[in-house]
C-alpha cells in the first residue's frame, strides 16, 4: 500500500471518527433519557396527574398541525423600550414557530406518533434553512431565550428516522452560526441578558458535544453568580427595575437554573447546591416566591407587576418553582403550586415550558461530588 493510499484511509477514518465522537448522552440537554422514560412509565400507569398534564401537552400539539412557519432570513428584534409594538410583532413568529417545534418533539417522544414529529420538522427545517442571521438591539437576546426551545426540539428529534441529513446539517450550521452565535456574543453581560446567553451557548453546546465551549459556560457562571444573589437573596441588578422588578427576578433565575440543569446533565456536577458567603440559588428562588405572594412587602418598587395565568406571559413564576420542587423539595413550593397544576409556559421565554410533565429530579443522576 502506497503512501498516499495511506493517508487517505487514515483522513477517511479521522473524518467519519469526528463524525460519530458523543460527548453527552442524546437526547438530554434539557430532557435526558431517564427523565422521558420516567414520564412513559407514570403514563403507562394512568398516573391522574401525568395523564392530565400529557392530555395538556397534546392539545397543544394538535393546535399547531396545520400553522404555517414564521421564518424569515433576519430576526430582526428592535429594543422594547424604544419601539416596544414592533418589537413584539417581530418576535411573536419566532416565539410561536419554537413553541409549536417543542411540543410537538415532545409530543413524539412520549406518544410515538410520527405526526407530531413531522410538525416538529416542518418548523425547525423552516428555520434552520431560512433564518441566517440577527439584528437590531434586541435581536440577540430575543434568539437565545425564544430560540431554546426549536434547539430542545431538535435534540428531541435527533432519533428521528425522517430527518433528512440534508436538513440536519442546515440545523447544525445554524445553531452554530446564528443561535450559539447569539448567545455568544452576550454571555459576558452582567445582568439577565448573560443568563440567558450563557442558557442558549450551553443548550447549543450538548446538542453540538461541545465540551470546551460547555467548559467556557461553566467558568463564566461560577465566577459571578455570587455577585447576582444578594445575602437575602434578592437578584442585584434585577430589582432595579421599577414595576417590573420581580418580573425581571424571575427573567434572570429562569435561565440560570436551567443552565444548571443542562450542566448537572452534561457534566453531573450540581450547581444548584452551589452555595458561598450565605448566598445560595435556593434563596433566590425562596426570595422571588416570598414576594410573588406578598408584593406589597416588595421595598423596591410600590405596587410592583406579579405574575400567574393571568398574565400576559402566563403562568410565571410559578413554571420556574414547579420545576424546582423537583430539585429542592421545598414544602413551601409545593403548597404554592398545588392549585395551579398542571402548568404550561406557552409564550415569550422558554427554558420552563412543561414542568409538571417534564419533573426536574436529582435521582436521574450521579453526582461528581
């Protein structure tokens, strides 16, 4: 055998190695294998709570069979306090389009049925092969935390048979160099944009098996979470927000547990007992709820905006505590929910979408200590 036959047999078999290397355990991310077989097997038991939350998912999903795609070649996003009606209408496509993608991955893996897998394509192929790019103030940030969900869709389906592996790597350029692209470009901020930053570069990291990117996710949320949570608990820079002060509380723990969550999933290493001068993620979430049931106790703002179904953006913050009950085991949480159940999160930012379905549980891992 000649040199150059050599080498190429060698580069052959570099290439289709790098091809096949899994880092991370697929699917996971937001969604790992224990948890999804967890949600069949109360399913299969005709578990009452399961069966209505699983009924809810699937009325979702049956909703958008025949909606059409909102994908545009720039998701061009104005800054809402300067043009804030343009900058919900251009959001809302992106918003429902991801939504629609998500529930109706889910649906698939839990019910089997191709249908909702082939919906869940129709959006993602959509985007992944439109959309190449972001603009405007508010492009960046409405991508990362709208955006998860057509990611969490994708890693749904990536045991998909009928995912054409033309369109799979459409998605893969695309959530390398439009949607971790985005997420990227803000981690580094210092308020909820870098949650949500650091949210959508992890998400797209397992989904890639990035684990040098995911390493880079990592340092950057250890170095200042710690200068987010304030001894009593309160988010620093979140509570400057006038009316919206607890709003904008939830608006940075949302994405900085579930960035925990997909780096207990990657990595098995927990951040949720993260804890350094009294200062803890479970304070923060016990500080949001304490004022969400007593917002006139609230020092930073008179008559500040809470939030459950009647809201514009639904059921928040309750999402974000029903995901955490699973974590925390909070009795406190429990008792908050219990007349809500079961929650969907079905607008704006998603990274807590189906928490009563999808339970959040310590026991689906083995910790690095």
């Amino acid at each position: 055998m000649n040199e150059y036959l050599k080498s190429v047999i060698l580069t052959t078999i570099i290439f289709f190695a790098a091809i096949f290397v899994v880092a991370y355990p697929h699917p996971g991310g937001m969604h790992t294998v224990e948890q999804i077989e967890f949600v069949k097997q109360q399913l299969l038991k005709k578990n009452p709570a399961y069966l209505m939350a699983y009924n809810q998912l699937i009325q979702k999903a049956d909703s958008v069979i025949t909606t059409r795609h909102h994908a545009n070649p720039d998701l061009s996003i104005p800054g809402f306090y300067f043009k804030p009606e343009e900058h919900r209408k251009n959001s809302l496509g992106l918003q429902n389009d991801c939504f629609s993608a998500y529930t109706c991955a889910l649906a698939w893996q839990l019910s089997g049925k191709a249908i909702y897998a082939e919906r869940s394509l129709y959006f993602i192929n959509a985007w992944s092969s439109i959309n190449k790019t972001y603009s405007e103030a508010d492009g960046p940030l409405v991508l990362c935390y709208s955006g998860g969900a057509l990611v969490m869709a994708a890693e749904l389906m990536r045991s998909f048979r009928g995912w054409k592996n033309e369109d799979r790597e459409h998605f893969s350029w695309w959530i390398k160099y439009v949607y971790r692209k985005a997420g990227n470009e803000i981690r580094g901020r210092t308020n909820n944009w870098g949650d949500w930053g650091r949210f959508a570069s992890s998400l797209a990291d397992y989904y890639l098996d990035d684990e040098e990117d995911m390493a880079e996710n990592i340092r950057l949320f250890k170095t200042d979470l710690f200068e987010k949570i304030a001894e009593d608990g309160h988010m620093i820079e979140e509570v400057k927000r006038g009316a919206n002060g607890i709003w904008y509380t939830y608006f940075s723990l949302a994405p900085i547990t579930a960035t925990s969550w997909i780096i207990l999933n990657a990595s098995g290493e927990n951040l949720f007992r993260y804890e350094r001068n009294n200062k803890s993620m479970k304070k923060a979430l016990d500080y949001l709820l304490y004022f969400q049931q007593r917002p006139s106790e609230w020092t930073w703002f008179k008559d500040p905006r809470t939030g459950l179904k009647g809201d514009k953006y639904g059921c928040w913050p309750a999402n974000l505590i029903e995901a955490m009950s699973g974590i925390f085991k909070d009795p406190a949480f429990d008792k908050f929910l219990t007349p809500l159940r079961p929650l969907v999160y079905a607008q704006h930012d998603f990274a807590w979408v189906y928490p009563t379905l999808m339970p959040l549980s310590l026991n689906y891992h083995t910790e690095k200590k």
